[in-house]
C-alpha cells in the first residue's frame, strides 16, 4: 500500500478528529489513527470506545487498497515540525512498517494491526432530519458552557435535544444556571428527546464550518451520528433521564429590567474582583432607572460598588447572583442589551436578548444567592 499526500493537508484533516483520541488509554490501539486507503480516497478514524470521528481526504499515486493502525502523537508531532511538501508513505502489510519519505529525509515507524481497531457502531433503526452546520454550530455554542460537570447526574453532563416536528430545543444546565435554545428552521421526524454528551459536542465545534452545508443527523436509542460528504462523528447517547427543566423556568416575571450588556459584563468583572471568593456573590440594588452593584469579602475587608443606568418596570429590588456565573452566561447572549425578568429576590432571574435572530428563541435562567450569604 503506497500514496502520496501533503503534509498540510494531511496534518489539517487528522488535527479534526485528534481531539477524540484520550491521553490515558487501556489499549495501545485507541492512540492510533486508522488509515483505510481504497482508490485515490484515503480515511482517516479516531476514537475512545464512545465517539467516533472520521474523515475523507483525496491523495496521489495510490498504488494498492488497505488498513493499517499508524500512532497518533508521533505522526502528528513530525507533520507539525515538517514544511508543506508531498509525503510518500510505503505501508508493509506484512511487518505493519511504515515508511515516510519527504524532500527532506525518510522517516520509518511501527504500526498495528486494523482488525484490532474498533468498529463502529452500525446505524440501525435510525430517525434521521437535516439541519445547517451554522445552526448547530450555533446550538452548541449557546449551550455547552452551561452543562453541568457533576458526574453523579450523568444526564446533567451533556446537552438535551429534545426534538418537535416543527424545531428543534437544546438544553443545559449545571444545577445553578440553564440554557434553553430553540430553532424553528429545523424539520424534525418526531417528538423525541436524547443526551449528547460533552465530549463530541466539542469536536463538532472545532471541525464543523460555519455555513450552510447541510448535515445528516441521526439516531437511535443508543448513538447519534452527525456527518457530511467528507466528516462522520458517532456518539454513544448518555443512558439517563433528563431533569424536567420547563419545571424551574419561572412563569410569572413581572419585573423588567433592560442594561447594555457590554458596560453590565464590564462592570460586574471589575465588582466582583472585590467578591468573596467562595461565593462570588455580586448584589444587584435595582432603584428606580439604575442598578447599584456591590460585592464585598469580610474576611479581607474587601468591597466593591458601581452605579449603572438601566430601564426598570417594576418595584425596588435587592438580588444577589454569582458574578462569575452571571458573566458567562451574560457574554453568551447577543446583541448590545440584555433584558433580564424578575419576580422575587428568592426565584430565578431570566436573562434573554432584545435583538430577536430569525428562526432562534434564546432563554438563560440563573438562581440568585442569599443576598448576604
């Protein structure tokens, strides 16, 4: 088995799906790449038992079909360090050896054998509907900082799609906070609703482009498999019941307070500097059409306060959130204001942008703190 590739290219589309592959793995197999060369086509696939990625790529001077394992950081570390140029690889079936000749030097390393590499999961008994990679792009990024890490709720450690016939609705959550995030341009077959874990929402982020092309997604009741004409990812689904979020999402929010989410992000970094460190407490004294933000850490004698004008409908309220939370979720909504509705100082605050996007419903809910805790 023999073709020619460049090293760029070959380096930019392993660099894809090198994010499956974990650091500390039980079989000397999961760290390698898996090359499958049949005609000019040759397949690249990474993975760790639970996601699987995959891409295509076209090479030159290919002489003869086959699969060999080939180790993932050594090929990488030399592509990286390597000028673009063609690359030959020589691939010996017989004693797994793999000879790589450049302009400038020849370079030999040991493979191993494709029949150990795991296979995927086959697709059967699938529910399939498209949707543009920008849309999912963007249903990832508006979700994925909010999803829990507490790995005693699996079900709290990925993204739920919960699927309509007429949109599509990601949800987050970490217990603290909660992002809901619906789309009405997609077409799904059913109502339905899974967990995607965190892992290969990752890498769909870091590989998927950012426009229109559409993608194949599909599912059963145990994988979901995204791909493309040139990319594949299969995921296992985490086996768990997502909370009832529509549960925690406050109905009834009087209360309306409008802030340029630039100077409220700006401020509550600065105020917050002051905060106790456990809590990362920031109370927010909304009076009238201003909010006054103040922090303290009574250990320290620490303490913080900024006025900022705003537009407020409703009575005088004291609220504490945790700042840190707050900015996070307040640098993930769009536009030049936020709008954020209240009710009590003990039920949650819900945070949404008064720039509507066609076809998109954005809602971040955050708990608020004991103001003085």
């Amino acid at each position: 088995m023999r073709f020619i590739v460049t090293s760029t290219a070959l380096l930019k589309n392993l660099q894809q799906i090198s994010g499956v592959i974990s650091a500390n793995t039980v079989l000397s197999v999961l760290e390698d790449f898996l090359f499958e060369l049949k005609g000019n086509t040759l397949t690249l696939t990474a993975t760790d038992l639970e996601t699987m990625m995959r891409v295509q790529m076209d090479v030159n001077d290919a002489q003869g079909n086959g699969r060999i394992c080939i180790p993932s950081k050594i090929l990488v570390d030399y592509l990286k360090n390597l000028p673009e140029q063609p690359i030959t690889f020589s691939i010996n079936e017989q004693d797994l050896s793999i000879e790589m000749s450049s302009d400038v030097g020849k370079y030999r390393i040991g493979g191993e054998k494709a029949d150990d590499f795991p296979k995927e999961p086959a697709p059967g008994d699938t529910s399939n509907f498209t949707m543009s990679s920008i849309a999912l792009l963007e249903s990832i990024n508006k979700t994925l900082f909010a999803v829990s890490t507490d790995t005693l709720r699996p079900a709290m450690t990925g993204v739920y799609f919960e699927l309509a016939t007429d949109s599509i609705t990601f949800v987050s959550t970490d217990a603290h906070r909660l992002v809901q995030f619906k789309r009405t341009d997609v077409v799904c077959p059913a109502q339905d609703g899974f967990v995607v874990p965190k892992k290969p929402l990752q890498q769909l982020r870091a590989t998927l482009p950012a426009d229109e092309t559409q993608l194949q997604l599909s599912y059963n009741s145990s994988h979901l498999f995204v791909s493309t004409n040139k990319l594949s990812l299969s995921c296992r689904l985490i086996d768990a019941r997502f909370p009832d979020y529509k549960a925690v999402i406050p109905q009834d929010n009087p209360y309306k307070l409008t802030i340029n989410r630039n100077d409220f992000v700006s401020a509550l970094r600065r105020v917050s500097i002051f905060a106790n460190k456990t809590t990362n407490q920031v109370v927010l004294d909304i009076n009238g059409n201003s909010v006054n933000l103040s922090a303290q850490d009574i250990d320290f004698s620490y303490e913080g306060k900024e006025k900022l004008s705003c537009q407020y409908t409703g009575e005088d309220m004291k609220i504490a959130f945790n700042a840190k939370l707050m900015v996070e979720l307040v640098n993930n909504i769009d536009g030049n204001e936020v709008n954020l509705e209240l009710s009590t100082p003990t039920r949650a605050g819900i945070f949404r942008p008064i720039d509507k996007v066609e076809n998109e419903d954005v809602l971040m809910l955050l708990m608020p703190l004991m103001v003085g805790v």
